[in-house]
DNA sequence: AATGAATGAGGGTTCATTCAT
DNA sequence: AATGAATGAACCCTCATTCAT
C-alpha cells in the first residue's frame, strides 16, 4: 500500500468529515483548510485539484477498510464464520461504506477512466474477495447458492440496504447483527 | 395524485435525462430550460429554485414508478407472483430507480423537513408496499423470513445492487431474471 | 466589417483605456466591468474569456485604424500625398498604434493560430496597404528605394519609434511632423 | 559597471530565457529557481521582489549590450563605419532587444521613478551613442539628415522593424544586411 | 405567461513572498 | 547562505436568480 504523507491523511480526515456531511460540492477548500488548521494553498501542496483530493481519499478509506477486512479473515477456517467478520466489521465501519458510495455518486462524471482503474479496482477488489468466500462455502456445501455472485450481491446489497434504511429512517429499528445472521442463514438455506 | 401542469411535466423529463447523466451540480437550469425548448425565466415560473424543481421532479417520478407497481399487483392473488410482477417492472425501470437514488444522494443536506416529509414518505410507501406483499407471504407460509423488515431490505437491497453492479461493470454479465428469481428461492426457503 | 453590438462596443472602451494604461496582466474583469458600468458577469456574456476580449478589442482597434486609412486615400492620386495623409492620421491615433503594439506584446503567447488568423492578418493589411502605396511612388519614379519592402519597414518604423520616444520621454521634443516630412523626403531621396 | 555575484548573473541567464520566451507574468519564480538549480528562496537572497529581480535583468542586459557596442566603435575613424558595426552587432544581438524591449513593455506601469532612473537611463545612453555616430557624420558630410534626432528615430526604427517582422512572419524574407546597407544608404543621402 | 439580458456572490486555483530550519 | 513548505491575497469564471419588457 502506498505510503502518504503525514498531512495528506490530516487533509483526507477533514475532507472526509466535510464530504460525507455536505457533500462534494458544498464542501469548499477553504473549509477543508481550516478543519485541518493549514492554509488553503497548503491543500493544493499536496493535491493538484479539489478532484484528486476526492480521489485519493476514496482510493485510501477503501484500501484501509479493506485491508482490515482482509486481515481480520486470516487465519479463520470456516466461510461462514470469515463472512460473520466481515460483516461485522461492515456493520462498524457501516456508515463509512455508505458515505463512500455517496462521494463515489457525486463524482462518478470525473474522468472515467482513473474511475475504473483505481476506485473500481478497489471495490472490485472487496467484491471478488467476498464471491471467493462465498465460492468456498459453496464448495464445502456451506453455502447454497446457484451462483457466487448471486450470493455476493444478496450479502453486500442486504448490508448496504439495511445499513441506509437505518440511516435514513434514524432511529435505529433496524438491527444489523440480526440482519447478518439472516443473511448468512439464507445464504446457507 | 397530485396534478401537474403540461409544462411542469416537460420540465421534468428534461431535467431527469440531465441530472441523471450528468449529476445535480453539474446541471444548470439554462441547459433544463433549453432542452425542454423554453426560457431560462420561465422554468421559475413553475419552480421557486433549483431545489424545488429536484425535489418535486423526484417525487414525480417515485409516485409513477409506485402507481404503476401498485396498479400491477391488483388482483393478483399470489403473494410471489406479486413479488415477480414487481420485480419485472424494477428490472424494467431499473436504472431509474438507481438514477433517483443517485440524485437524492446529491441533495441530501437540502432541506432536511423537506426531505422527510415528501421524497422520503414515498419512498417510505414503496418500502411498506413490499413489506406488505412479504408479510402477506409470511401468513399464508410461502415465505419464510424471520421479520418481513429483513425479507424487504434482502428484496430491494439485492435488486439495487445488481442492478448497481450490471450497470458498473458495464458488461451484462449480471442476469437480472436469474437475480429475481434467487431473491424469490431465498424468501421462500 | 463585422458588426459590433452596444455593449460590446462599449467594453472595448474601457478595456482599451484601462489595458494601455496598467497591461493586460494587471487589467481585472472587474475593473473593466466598473469602468463600463456593469456587472462583472455581463462582460461574460460578450466574451467567452479575458483573452478572447483583448483580442476581439485589438481586432476591432486595428480594423477601424486600417478603415480609416483605406478611405482617406481613395482619390488621391499622388503616392506621396497619399503617404502623407496615412502619416497625419498616424500621428493623430499614433498612440493607439503604440498601445496596440504594447498589447500585442502582452498576449504573444497566446493561441498563435487565432493570432496569424486574426490579428495578424490586419497588421498585415496595413503592411501591404503601405507597400503598395510605396511600390506605386517607385513606379512612378517618385520613391527612390531598392526595394519596397525597405521603404515599407522604415516608414512604419520610423513613425512608431519616433512615437515611442516621444512617449517614453514625455516631453514633446520630438516634432511628429518633421518625421513624417523627413521621411518622405528620405523616400524619394 | 556594477559588479555582479556569481549566482545573479546565473539567474539572470535563466530568467532571461523564461520571460523572454513566456513573457513576465506567465514567468514564475519557482521556475527561474528551478532552472538555475537553486531554492526558490534563494532567489530572495539576491533580490528583494520579482520587480526588482526584471528590472536589474534588463539593466545587466542593456549594459552588456552597450558595452559591446561602445567598444566595437574604439578607433574606428569613418561614421558610417561605425553605423555599420552597430549595425552588424545589433543584427547577431538582434532578437535580444526586441525581447527586452517586449519585456520592457510588460513592465512600465511598474515604479515610474525607477524606471526613469535606471532601465530608460541606459535606453538613453544608446540612444545618445547612435545620435553621436550621426551627428559626427552630419559635421563631417558623411549624413545628410536635417536632424540628428531624426537619423537615430530612423536607424532605430527601421532597424527594430524591420526584425519584428522577421520575427512575426517567421519566413527570413527579410535581409537584414540589405537593411542595414539600405538604412546607411538613406542616412548618406 | 414568457423571456433572456444582467447580475454578483462564491469557489477553485495560482503564485509571490515569508520564515523556520 | 540556502532551502522549500506554508501561506493567503487576488483573480478568473460560473451560474442561480431577478426583472424589465
């Protein structure tokens, strides 16, 4: 993974927290500046155009989220177990996936191509390793499924929903571990 | 249903194309007024600001889309042939509602009473009419979920990102009939 | 000759004053704005740029310096007569020439195309118009020089140097119109 | 002549070469720093401001440039022989004034006073050289002008013209020898 | 009702200059 | 003496909104 600089994670924070509550575009460099106590032409020190920003703070909350998925599954034997911690995780970080997606939206008419070589790498990345998963289930008849990938959006499309029905409806009626448990049971049904 | 004068709806087909292409901030109202082929002035005689015109376009569309799911599902018998019939149209309309939800990403920091009590509630009527079809199918046993809450959000939740994935990729690898019919295998088993 | 709308006209004014006097570099929009007595966002609807509004100016400038110079010779007969009253009307906007030469300087390293298309196609006109007037005084064994080429580079030359000087030291003590006769009489010497 | 530290002269090379080629603003100092080899806050060690730095450059240049000059004309008897080695060292320098003065031009609405003082005074001095070479030539009945002014005005003139339209029209139709010959022709006759 | 010329607040970006090392 | 990270003033340009016609 790449290595940042010390203030390039400073900025990403800030930017991060303005982003996910305002939005790309309400969001001004100005006020990233000021959050992260620099001056605004500091930001442009380390970032060529409020769009790079954006960028590279995608690209490392999805590598850092997902190295940690990654990580975490080390070692584990069983797949249902493996997608009891992912999901988990997800359910922690929960909001921080759907803020993503929400930049991701925002931005999603940038230059296309730096789009699917580097920020769709990265979501690719976290699709294939929960089908590979899911693979492994269906293989040791954990998991019954006609195909992985109809499993890996049923899981990931079930969180995501679930995670922004909790949002928006605000009061938390909507009980995430029980979910979890729902899906991995239908996914093993 | 509310009534909608000739031009307020010419508006709306031309501002949907626009922002759903093009993202929300990324559309001005000249190009809205030109492509509905009036002037610049006469899109604020139907809407106060840009806000507005979003809001009501996307309540529009999500009362349309919610008609014609429910007139659809009159007289149906079948709790899971209701299910399908629903399912055939948001596969059908599928990438309207990924556009809508892409939008109401965009302006989720608008006036958030606003929100609440008019995009949000139709939405909200979407949700109970599938949560209704499920409990229904809950009832009379052909589905077997827990809650009817976990069955909805696995219903809409997997539907979306299908459909989200198919439409990433690009490529029609996602086969959407095949993804309706595993969602239906999984809320009856 | 293209036809100019009002305001446009009127921006060129104020361009024109407020360039000449503190450069292109140090002109703001906002200053030519005020000057003219607009809003800043109007100069945008004439100009699609700062650049593209100097040179349209400069265009515009020189096509009404070379009008001038075309009808005020028609009917002359005599090549000198006819040299001499471009030379009066010279002196009269010789510091326009000047300012436009300075201007010109300032934007060499803009689009080269649309400066061979544009405005150096007029500088050019005024060059060919002089020769030909000069390559007439040949013919008519009124000029006496090698080549008209030559004769042409010191007319224009000469003028605008003397202009130059005369501008650069304030003082007055170069006699614009002892130039002008000196260098006739060195044309037909 | 003011003696110059080492470094100085190094970035005067080096922002001779950007502004003459990118003119004065579209110079910046990182970029003179840059090619000097040095730190851009060096560049503040030799210079107080980025006005200073172009006006010490212009005068270093015309120094050197007159220097030559004067020295070239050490013992040599004939006026218009003299005129003639000006002439041929202006021809070899020839790009080097028109860029000064197009830069000079990019600079007058800075400190008046300093100009006066230090840039126009060295102006000054050419112009008083070449005026001189004249004069002498009137007195010896080598020149024939009415006044000294005016043979410097034209020797000048023609001279820088008729190298801006070499080097507008980039094709080398235009002899600078002949010029030469053709201005010291004039001046005789 | 319909228009589009006019507006100016606001934001992204640049770059001369400073200063701690 | 030398450096370059940090700064923020300043400017070009966009575009939602207004209003006279």
């Amino acid at each position: 993974m790449k290595e940042y600089r010390n203030k390039e994670v400073l900025i990403f924070q800030s930017a991060w927290e303005l982003f996910s509550e305002k939005g790309f575009h309400d969001t001004t460099i100005s006020e990233i500046a000021k959050k992260t106590g620099i001056g605004k032409g500091t930001v442009y020190e380390y970032f060529k155009s409020k769009e790079e920003l954006v960028q590279k703070m995608i690209i490392f909350n999805l590598e850092n989220a997902h190295e940690e998925s990654v990580c975490s599954i080390k070692g584990i034997e069983s797949p249902e177990e493996k997608l009891r911690i992912i999901g988990k995780i997800d359910i922690d970080r929960g909001m921080d996936i759907l803020k993503t997606m929400k930049i991701l939206q925002m931005i999603d008419d940038f230059d296309k191509v730096n789009m699917k070589n580097n920020v769709f790498e990265i979501l690719n990345k976290r699709f294939i390793m929960i089908e590979g998963v899911i693979q492994e289930g269906m293989e040791k008849n954990i998991f019954n499924v006609d195909k992985s990938i109809n499993g890996t959006v049923l899981y990931i499309g079930t969180m995501n929903n679930a995670m922004m029905v909790r949002n928006f409806t605000e009061e938390r009626f909507v009980d995430m571990d029980n979910i979890l448990e729902f899906i991995i049971t239908k996914l093993k049904g």
